[in-house]
C-alpha cells in the first residue's frame, strides 16, 4: 500500500514536471503575458486540465501552473511557479498541493548562485 502511493506520488511529479519542461521548451519570444489550458491525458484518457500563465518579469520570466485531475476517483489539485533568468534558464521551482482550505508547498527547487 505504501508502495503504491508513493508511486503516485511520484508519477504525479514526474507529470507536473514533465508539463512544466514541454512548456518551457515551447516558449516563443514573450512580449506579454501567455495564458492557455491544455487537457490532461492518463492512459488515453481525459483526466483533467492545466491552466497555465507565462509573464515576463524584470530579471526574466514567471511560469506559473494549475494542474487538476482525477486520479483513481480522487481529485487532485496542483499548482507551479517556476522564476526563469532571460535565457530561459530555471532558477526555482515551487510545486503546491491545493485543497478546499490551504496551499502547500510540497516541492521547492532552487538552481544556480551558491
């Protein structure tokens, strides 16, 4: 049982960070904000959505994410942010797990400087 939530849990990670890189990639050169959704899919099926924004900031760019999907008859709600230098290169990334009351960071990954 611990197994397979962890496995979960991992999977889960490896989605978000999986969508958060496909973004990042397929960035065109930002003169504003870009807004836009994409469908998730699990196995050939829709499980949910992602709704992300991409704004440029003054030391580079923000990509923030909200993730939600059904995972085995559970809702699952999770956001990003990631802070990018000029050049596209990520300096942190926090991922939240989202309910009803609270958010809470659940990953927090710092890159680069020290």
């Amino acid at each position: 049982m611990k197994e397979d939530v962890h496995n979960a849990h991992a999977m889960r990670h490896r989605v978000l960070l999986s969508l958060v890189v496909a973004c990042i990639a397929a960035l065109p050169t930002l003169a504003g904000a870009q807004r836009d959704s994409l469908r998730l899919y699990y196995v050939g099926r829709p499980v949910g959505w992602e709704h992300y924004a991409i704004e440029p900031t003054a030391g580079g760019l923000r990509h923030s994410a909200d993730f939600e999907y059904v995972d085995r008859g559970r809702r699952i709600h999770l956001a990003s942010a990631t802070a990018m230098d000029s050049g596209f290169a990520p300096s942190q990334l926090d991922v939240y797990r989202v309910n009803d009351t609270s958010r809470t960071i659940a990953t927090r990954v710092i890159l680069g400087g020290g």
